[in-house]
C-alpha cells in the first residue's frame, strides 16, 4: 500500500451564514475522516449540493469565511511527516500550498485570461513560482511542458478564445501540473464537456499521473467518468462519506444505497427498460434529517435509521460504508 | 407521414474577422431533418458542432443563409418577423438554468409575466391555478416555489422550473438545448423521464440537443450526429448508436464512459486544436482525424449515403445517393 499524503481527522466545516439576525449552519463536510496515498487517484461522487466542492476547499487548505473549520484537522504529509494545516501561518500555508497542491476550480477553462496570448498566462504562472527567469527561459519550459503532454505548442501563441473548449480545458490542467505537484484536485473537470472532449480530458489527467506519479482528487458526478480513471473512490452524501472502496468494489460490489442507485441511474445502451433516478431530492445542508440523512430517498430503511447516524465501518481491506444494513451494525449502539 | 417540423437544406454562414482577413465559417451546412408530432427527436455532437445555431434558427433568433422550415404546415418565410414562440408554440429551455433566469428576480414573477404576456389567465387565482397545474407535471408545486429566488432551488430543480415555465403556454414542440449537462446523473435520468412522460401524457414534441448520447438512447426514437455543422448520420437510435456507421459516430460510441471499471478506455484520441481549423476544411470535416481517411475525403465533400435506412456522409460506404427527406 502506498504511504499517505493527505490525512483528514473528523473533518467537520460549516458555511456559518447570519441571515437577518439568525445564525444558519451549511453542514456542508460534516465528520469526514479520509486517508488519501501518493500514486493514487482518488475520485468523490455524489450529487450535486452534497460539499463536494467544500470538501476540496477544506482539502485544499482554502477554508475562508463564511466557511469555518469547525472541527478535526487536515494533514499534509510533507517528507513523511505529518504537517496539520490549519495551525500554519496565511504565510506558510500560501508558500506550501505553491509547490505542493494544485486546484483545478469547477468551470476552469474560463480562469485564462482572454486578452493575453497563453504563452503571458504560461509566464505568468512560472514568475510567480520560481523567479530568476528570463522571458525566453519560461517560455522554453512552457513549450517543453505542453509538448510532454502531448499538447501542440502553438497554442502558446493563441488567444484563449481561439482554442476549442475541450482545449482550454486541458490547457489550464496542464498549466495546474506544471510545477510538478505532488496534489492535484479537479473539480468537476469534465462537466459540460461532450463526450469526446470529455475523454480527452481523461487521457490528459492520467497522462499526468503516470509521469508525475502524484495524487489527483477528482470529483465528478459521473460515475462513467469515475469508474474509467479512480483507483479508489468515496461517494459523499450530505456532507458525510457513506461509501468508500477501490473502484472495482464499488462498481462490482456496492452496498449502500445510494450507492446502488448512483450506479443504476446510468442509462444503458441495449437496454430501454425504464430507469428510476434517486427518488427525491438531496437533502439542505442546514436542515439535516435526524439518524442517517439518507433515509428520507432510502428504500429499505429502517426504524433505526431516523434515530441514529450510522458509523463508517471497515467491510474487509479498503472497505468502509455507512449503512444499518450492512455488517450487523442493526441494533447495536452507535 | 405527417411532420410538426421540417428543417429543409439549412444552411447558416457566419463571417468572422476584419474586412481584410475575412472568414466565413459555415455553422449549418445543408441541415435536414423533421420531427413528427409526440416525438422526441435528438440532435447530437460536441461543442461547436452547429446543434445550437440550428436551434437558433428554428426559434427565429437568427436568419437562416438559406433554406426553410416548415412548421405546423406553414413555411416559416411566410410568418417572417413574427416570433415563433409567440405564433407557433415553439418553446425552448437551455443549458444552465441559473443563466436562464435573473438572479435578483423571484422566479415566479416569469410565470406570471409569461400568463399575462400570452393572456392565458383572466385573474390572479386562475392563474395561480394555471401555473400550480404546470409545475406539478414536472413534480413541484406553487407553494414549494412562490417567492423564492433562483439561488434557492438546488441545479436539478431550477431546470424543472425553467421547462415548466415553457410549458405553460402549452407548446407542441420543446427544444431542449443541452438540458443535462449541468446537472448530475441522477438527475438527468429525472429530467429525460421527465420529457418522456410529457410526450406520453401530453403529445409534445422535444428536439432533444444533447451530446450525451446515453439519454439520448434512452429516450428518443430517431436521432441526428452532426459535425462541424454537417449530419453525418441520421436514422433510429437503435442503427445509428448500436452500430455506427460513420466514423465519427463510432468514436463517440466508444467514448461514452461506462460504470464499469473493466471497461476502460484503452485507445487514444486525437482532438482537432482549433475549432475553425476543421471547419474550414474542405473535404470530409473528420478527415484530420479519422482512422479511415482516404484521399478523396481531403479533396471533396461527401454526399448523403442511404445505408439500411440510416443516411451516412461518408465514402466509406458506396451505394445510391440517398434522395434528399426520404
């Protein structure tokens, strides 16, 4: 097994949000412990509004206000030892963040600049992380950079503008993986892309992961997506982790719920027979249902799961899922 | 066979660039199809492929270059200036309904404008009656939604919204333009049932424009690839997705990811840099990178092919010309 490079210990921010005099709590993360390896890739699904987006922020050491840590702790694993986040100065946490963690925002391929030429944004990138570099220089490591990717260097001569929406995209992925980070997170990076790009996009990210060996968090809803490039994937709901495992478990084997239902709601091709999606709608963060947040959609729940919240619970090696019917939790006291 | 819509040899040129470095750029090239009355019909390809100027055109939002659509029997030239979804009960909802509607406007105040613009309502209780009516055939109700903003309903529900809020001047035909591809997989599957139930219940007629061709699979009959503004393949959805023909339909069956962790992609693709760049070119559009390409692709366009009731662009295949709409 690899070694760990990010670590989160009851993981718990809220968006803590004052409405006309009264306090509302987004219980966006809520309790997530997540022990992510180098050399991985690591995928989190789920519906939209379950924090996924949060919980990258949390990840990605970019919990500003009205997002608050509330409770646990975040670790980078920097040479082997764990340094918790939240105790680092703005300072440090900006310095150790440029070198060690890339964030790849949802709706990225509209972050470039669109009145400079790619190779001024490329430049732009390099200056701010190492200086001492001549003009020609960067634009030599940009044009080497983008030809390892199997990218064409031309576009560094081209306006964002020019370039399809498939390119921008991978452009801007590639600017993430420039410096070599041992941490990329992408957020919904093929969202709104077609199909074709889509796979693109894919090659482009494992092409990346192969050379750098590094850790990529992905999130994606699509579960097609996850299934083609995660080793090991968690699928989130309402703020929690309710199923976590290597990719073929959860596509072979899964156990939760909602889990089943994810999988299932693909439509096939061969195969017309009517498909249910996840029957009602994801739940607000602020108004949580009591015990499980799922039993509200879930078919097989139980008079336990409106009482109590079940515990993430290890099924074999690298199995963990939330659930009452799973592993003789029923009955037992949380 | 009758048909609510029929798109007749379309073609939409743009000019981009200076007066000295003109370029044209042909978004729609000799597009034809129809829609018969309670189908959904899909129109599919990646970005930039031409699947929203068309849609443009046919809600009257731009001119065609050349060609005609005949809808309801009428041909649009004779309704010229007159706007479509006003005469001819075409409406339409987009890809991002968060675009679609004002952010600091409650988004019941579009119904009520849309009931007094089309005069469907003498009185505020009828009309609130109309609108409690059209939002529960898409599963919400005027309780859940009066008042509120659109930041206050989640992706899944506001795309709800935005088709119930088309529906209410009861068209016959519903263009849907990507409506999946913002929101999640599980509500997409909501939404596509969602149009198969209206067909069902209702008789409407949805120009699914998608590029995701598992829904569109699932819910249409017929459907349309297009390319760079060209259909390369037009027939059943059960001949053009469950075998291919043209070489482009083939790479985007293949590139469908499955949920299946065996099943992994093990080919690798090439993707055209420019958009324009394949646009311009003057032989097949696919030819920079199609697996099969063969002189002749590079040097002319090719023509509709009728191989097994699917029309296939591509010389590839030999045979009669197809005629021209069946």
């Amino acid at each position: 097994m690899n070694e760990t490079i990010l670590r989160t210990e009851g993981l718990k921010t809220f968006y803590i949000l004052d409405v006309f005099g009264t306090q509302k709590v987004v219980k966006a993360v809520n309790n997530i412990n997540l022990d992510i390896r180098t050399n991985e890739v690591y995928g989190i699904a789920g519906e939209s509004g379950c924090g996924k987006t949060t919980l990258l922020k949390a990840l990605a050491a970019a919990i500003e206000p009205p997002l608050r840590l509330v409770d646990g702790y975040i670790f980078y694993y920097v040479d082997g030892k764990p340094v918790d986040v939240s105790t680092l100065s703005p300072e440090a946490k900006r310095k150790l963040r440029l070198d060690y963690i890339a964030y790849v925002p949802q709706g990225s391929m509209s972050a470039l600049n669109p009145v400079i030429k790619l190779k001024e944004t490329y430049r732009d990138f390099i200056e701010s992380h190492v200086s001492g570099k001549t003009k020609e220089e960067t634009v030599a490591m940009a044009e080497q950079h983008i030809t390892e990717l199997g990218l064409p260097p031309k576009i560094l001569e081209a306006y964002p503008h020019q370039l399809s929406g498939g390119m921008r995209q991978r452009v801007t992925i590639a600017l993430a993986a420039l410096m070599k980070p041992a941490i990329i997170i992408a957020d919904e990076p093929t969202t709104a892309l077609d199909v074709v790009v889509q796979r693109g996009v894919v090659q482009l990210l494992m092409d990346i992961q192969k050379k750098l060996k590094n850790t990529i968090i992905l999130v994606t809803h699509d579960m097609g997506v996850q299934a083609n490039i995660a080793d090991r994937v968690g699928i989130m709901y309402a703020g929690k982790i309710v199923e976590e495992s290597t990719t073929e478990k959860i596509y072979g084997d899964p156990q939760h719920p909602y889990t089943k239902f994810l999988i299932n709601s693909l439509p096939q091709f061969g195969d017309k027979s009517p498909r249910q999606s996840v029957p009602g709608s994801p739940p607000s963060l602020i108004d949580l249902p009591s015990g499980c947040a799922f039993h509200p959609r879930c078919p097989h729940a139980m008079g336990i799961c409106a009482e109590q919240t079940p515990e993430l619970i290890t099924l074999d090696t690298d199995h963990k899922v939330a659930c009452w019917l799973v592993g003789g939790q029923h009955g037992k006291t949380a | 066979m009758e048909k609510l819509l029929e798109v007749k040899n379309l073609t939409k040129v743009f000019t981009m660039g200076s007066i000295l470095s003109r370029v044209r750029l042909t978004a729609a090239e000799d597009v034809s199809f129809y829609i018969k009355p309670g189908e959904i019909f899909t129109l599919a390809g990646e970005s930039g492929c031409g699947k929203t100027t068309t849609a443009k055109i046919i809600l009257g939002f731009e001119e065609p270059t050349s060609g005609t659509i005949v809808h309801n029997g009428k041909d649009r030239a004779e309704t010229k200036g007159k706007k479509v979804w006003q005469e001819e009960g075409i409406q339409a909802i987009f890809q991002d309904p968060f675009g679609t509607f004002n952010p600091l406007r409650v988004v019941d105040r579009y119904f009520f404008e849309t009931v007094q613009g089309f005069k469907l309502a003498a009185t505020k209780r009828e009309a609130i009656e109309l609108i409690d009516e059209t939002l529960r055939l898409v599963g919400l109700t005027y309780e859940e939604f009066a008042g509120k903003y659109p930041s206050e309903f989640s992706g899944g529900q506001l795309q709800r919204v935005s088709i119930a809020r088309a529906l209410l001047t009861k068209p016959n035909l519903l263009i849907a333009d990507e409506p999946v591809s913002m929101v999640d997989a599980s509500l997409r599957m909501s939404i596509v049932n969602l149009f198969k139930r209206l067909k069902e219940e209702t008789n409407l007629s949805v120009l699914y424009i998608t590029h995701d061709l598992a829904t569109a699979y699932y819910v249409s009959e017929r459907i349309a690839i297009m390319f760079r503004g060209n259909i390369v393949e037009i027939g059943p959805v059960e001949k053009v997705l469950m075998e291919p023909k043209h070489p482009y339909s083939q790479l985007l069956r293949e590139s469908i990811p499955e949920a299946d962790p065996t099943k992994r992609w093990s080919k690798r693709i090439v993707l055209a840099e420019t958009e324009e760049e394949e646009y311009l070119r003057v032989g097949c559009k696919f030819a920079g990178r199609c697996p099969h390409v063969m002189e002749i692709c590079k040097t002319q366009p090719p023509k509709d092919i009728d191989v097994d009731g699917v029309l296939v662009k591509c010389f590839l295949y030999n045979g009669t010309p197809a005629t021209p709409h069946e």
